[in-house]
C-alpha cells in the first residue's frame, strides 16, 4: 500500500505540473524539471487528450503511476474552455470518479477535489488544498495524501461491489425473497446487509432489521404471541397478545407506504404519561368546565385512573374510579367510540382536549396510501441461518402470504390470535406482509445440525449461490495490502478442499475467515499472523470436515490442506507431487 500511496502522490505532482504549465508557460514551476522538461526538450510532450480511449499517447505520460490494485488511473485534458477548468481530470477508468482542480483567478492551482459526476459542475465530494496535500516536498507522503487516495479508491471499491450487487439486487427486486446460500465465511450476511444498504436500508433507520433463526425460535416470536405481563399483585401473572418481530416490522413498513396524514398521538401521549409521572397527577377540565379529573397512573402502568373532585372543595366525589387505556383513547382520537358501548366517553374526550391544549397534540387526519411504488422506501428483513429454525412453525399462515404472488392485501392472513387484535390495529383485517418488505436469508448447506427446508418453502425464495472467490472482494477494502496473498491463499485451499473425496465447493473456506488475520498484527509480522490463522481458526473447522476419515487420512489430508494453505508442494496417496 506505501508503493501505492506514493505513485500517487507523482501522479498528483503531474497532473498540477501539466495543467500550470499549459497555462502558464512557466518553466520555474516546482515540478517542472522533474516531470515535463524531458518531453519537451525531446519534442514528445502531450498537451491534451483523454487516456482512456485508445491510442491517446497523453496517457503514457503517467504510465509509471497510473495503475494500482483496484484498477488504473487515467488522465484527461481538455482545452475546449482553456485550461483552468474543472473538464481536467484524473478518472478511474470505466467510471464518472475523477479528480479536478481548483483554481485561483491568476491560474494557480489551490486545491484538488472528488467527485462521482461527470461535467464541469460537477458536486465536490472530497477536497484538499496544495498546502494540506504538501507536494514537490521530496518527502513521504502525508495523512492528507493518503486520505485522499483512500476515499477516490473507496469510490471503486464502492462500484465494483454495487456492479456484483447488481445480480443479487435484481434478483430480489423481482422475487421479493431470496436465499444466500454458500460455503462458511463467504460473507452472507455481510453480503445481506449491503443490498439492504443499496436500497436506503439500515439499522440506523429502521428500515432494516436482522434476526437470527435457532431450534427454539418460534411463531409467537417472529408473528405474534401471548405474552406474560405483571398481573394484579405480585403473585399474579397475566398475558397479554403481543406483536412478534417480524409483524412489528410489517407495521413500520406500513407507516411508510403512507402520507397526506397528521397523526401525533404517541408522541403528545408520552408527554402526558412522563408529567404524570413527574408529578403523580394531572388535573383535566371535564367538558362541561364545572369540574376537573384528577388524572392518575393506574397501579400497572397499562393506562390512566381517573378521580373526580369537587372544584372548590377539591374531596373526591363519592363513587368508583375510572379506568382508560392508551388504546380507549386513541380510539376518540381517531373519531371511534373508546369502547364498544361508548361509556364514559366524555371523560376520554376531555383528556384527549387537554393532550391538545398542553401536549401538542394535532387534530387527526386520516392517512392515505402512496399510489407511485417509485417513492415507496424498501425494508430488508435479514433472516440469517434460516435453515436452523423449524420455517413451517414459525411462519405459520404466512406460508401463504410469504409468497411474492401475494404480496400486499392480497395476501390477507387470519393469525392465530386474531380475535384478539384492536380495531385500531393496522391489522385488524388480517395480517399481511407490504408490498415494500423483502425477505433475505441466509444459509449453510453443509450445516449438519439443521434439518433441510421443505419445498413447498424453498419455492417462495430465490436462490444464490455466493462462492469463496466471488467474496474475495472483502479483501480489497479489509486488507488491501495483503489481498493479493490471501486470494492466492484461500483458493489453493479451496482447490485442495475440492480435490478430497466427499467434500466439495460447499465446504470451501470463504474470506471472512481469512480476514481473521487482522487479529493477529500482521502489519509487523505476517509469517507469524499467517500461522495463528491457521493454527486458531483453520486447522479446527478443516478437522471437523475430515470426522469419518480413517485417522491416517485425516493427518495427510491436514498436512496437504496446510501446504496449500502456504503456497507449498503437496503429495497425494499415490506419492504424486503437485506444485500449487
């Protein structure tokens, strides 16, 4: 990485030189001697052109600098608006990711800056001054220059992961379901998380959520359950019907296929329940204004107890309190009965009027769906190790809606507890999954402690194979500067793998474990982190794939696979040497 860090600092050199002296004429320029005097003293100098096209000799004027890991730098010139234009450029070839100059109105260059766009106004993504970048030093390249190399190769690094998403995008957009499946540490659910990121979908804003499936995962925790809550006294214990993960995720994806509504009432609710906790109470004009409720939490916390008191004498009126839940009075928000019969209803609206009054509460507007499915935003529900958990007892009725024919009201489900569900409940109707929820899972085929999904199940998804080579790409942006040998590493290994009878491309050796070696320092000393790879987390994994051999076949299988590991000879049975 150090090689590269200065061939770029050259090129940087170059490309200020090139374009000051086309401006200029000026021969006292820092880098002129070192860069341009030679072509113009032998007549060969290249003014313009762009070195990306064929036979543009302007670009063997960078040669020596132009090419690096990831792809090859080439330089462009363009007179068409004189030379101090932001038209020059330094490009990652066969993309729009070009570095462009800044210059001063007395044609000095000052500065040097990204960008992803082609055209003179194109947006600066990443800049640094001359001063900053500190060129023409003869010294080492600084933190500046490094920081700028790295963000114009994250650009690449970013384009050719998003050119290998392609596929698995499309194929997801289409199926709305889809299974990664592969060999151990080929980076599934790494892989699952960046085409969520693609489309906008993160962790952060809850537009991608990740579970993880195992033996004892079930229904009430993916869709929905009973739930044991804090009954009337310490000894006693209630149940209560309550949304699984993936029904709550459902809702959210909903709330967004939504606009044109106003709707605040959590927000204003929790404001009243943090004073009234505050304080212990709230006093509520009633309705008619004689009166005033003295609003209280009700001893399990599931709603407001109310007392009335006389106005001036402020004694509580004989008789028994009244209860409201948070749900009564949305309900009166919402412009429905609190309850079924509707009593006590003016005691609801009276709280609802002070939630307006003093908490900021909105007059309800009902919301509208989204006609453009353009404007709709995706989330990703990541299922990792799917084939672990028994799918037809956790999906349950959604075995029919899962799949991407039914996708939306179409797909309408009866839940186990649907008697159960509020009229309030996006869900009242039925249950069904939102035309904008995608489903990626991943899997182990060679997982032996998992039993194999059914058919009628695998059909509702796509599948995707995702190789050890096909993952290599980890490397470049994890280690960068040791990828060339970890490739070379794991597919001798893999080959080596495949070549045993009994095991195949399943039980390759994917780069997320190689990707280990950060563990172990190599920066100071790679012989030795190459070891503790193999010793902590290879040799394990590779004894457990040869249980069943004969035990002297397990130590030369394991004495062949650490050859190929290091680059080494390995003999077969037969005393046949293979080079690696």
């Amino acid at each position: 990485m150090s090689e590269n860090y200065k061939n770029f600092k050259y090129l940087l050199e170059y490309f200020v030189t090139h374009l000051e002296y086309l401006q200029t004429r000026n021969t006292n320029l820092p880098g002129y001697e070192k860069y341009i005097a030679h072509y113009i003293n032998d007549n060969s100098f290249v003014k313009t052109g762009q070195g990306y096209l064929p036979g543009y000799k302007i670009q063997n004027q960078i040669e020596k600098w132009s090419k690096y890991g990831n792809g090859e730098v080439c330089i462009g010139i363009n007179a068409r608006y004189g030379y101090p234009s932001k038209d020059n450029y330094l490009q990652w070839n066969s993309t729009w990711f070009n570095i462009r100059a800044e210059w001063e109105e007395n044609n000095k260059i000052i500065g040097l800056y990204l960008t992803k766009e082609e055209g003179y106004y194109a947006k600066p993504e990443y800049s640094c001054t001359l001063t900053e970048l500190e060129l023409f030093d003869e010294k080492e390249p600084n933190d500046s220059i490094k920081q700028l190399f790295n963000n114009f190769e994250k650009m690449l690094l970013d384009y050719n992961l998003n050119k290998k998403l392609e596929n698995y995008i499309n194929l997801l957009e289409v199926n709305k379901n889809l299974i990664l499946t592969g060999a151990p540490g080929t980076g599934k659910t790494y892989l699952a998380h960046q085409i969520a990121e693609f489309f906008g979908a993160t962790k952060e804003n809850g537009r991608c959520k990740m579970v993880q499936f195992h033996p004892s995962y079930d229904y009430t925790d993916f869709v929905e359950g009973l739930r044991p809550i804090k009954g009337d006294s310490d000894t006693n214990i209630g149940f209560k019907r309550m949304d699984g993960s993936f029904k709550d995720f459902c809702k959210k994806a909903i709330k967004n296929t939504q606009n044109n509504g106003v709707d605040n009432f959590d927000e204003a609710w929790d404001l009243l329940i943090e004073k009234i906790d505050k304080e212990g109470t709230v006093d509520i004009p009633t309705l008619s204004g004689n009166r005033y409720m003295r609003i209280e939490l009700n001893d399990y916390g599931t709603g407001l107890t109310e007392r009335t008191y006389d106005e001036t004498e402020k004694n509580r009126i004989n008789g028994a309190s009244k209860f409201f839940s948070k749900e009564q009075i949305r309900n009166i928000y919402e412009g429905r009965k609190g309850t079924e019969s509707g009593g006590h209803d003016s005691y609801r609206k009276a709280i609802i009027n002070e939630m307006k009054t003093n908490f900021g509460l909105k007059d309800y507007v009902k919301i509208t769906d989204i006609n453009n499915s353009s404007e709709t935003p995706k989330y990703i529900f990541i299922i990792d190790e799917i084939n672990r958990g028994e799918l037809s007892k956790i999906f349950g009725e959604l075995f029919f809606s899962i799949d991407p024919n039914y996708r939306g009201k179409s797909g309408l489900v009866q839940t186990q507890y649907q008697n159960l569900i509020t009229e309030s409940d996006i869900f009242y109707d039925g249950f069904y999954i939102p035309e904008n929820v995608y489903i990626i899972g991943t899997m182990n085929d060679i997982d032996r402690s998992v039993e194999t999904m059914d058919f009628a199940m695998r059909r509702r998804f796509a599948w995707k194979e995702i190789t050890a080579s096909e993952a290599s790409i980890m490397f470049e942006s994890k280690i960068p500067d040791i990828k060339d040998d970890a490739t070379k590493r794991m597919n001798n290994l893999n080959n080596a793998i495949s070549d045993i009878e009994g095991l195949n491309t399943s039980y390759h050796i994917g780069p997320a474990y190689f990707l280990k070696i950060e563990l172990y320092n190599y920066q100071k000393n790679l012989k030795n982190a190459w070891e503790s790879l193999w010793d902590n987390h290879l040799k394990g994994l590779l004894y457990e794939y040869l249980r069943g051999y004969e035990a002297e076949e397990i130590i030369q299988h394991l004495e062949n696979l650490e050859n190929a590991y290091n680059l080494k000879e390995s003999e077969d049975y037969n005393g046949t040497t293979t080079r690696l």
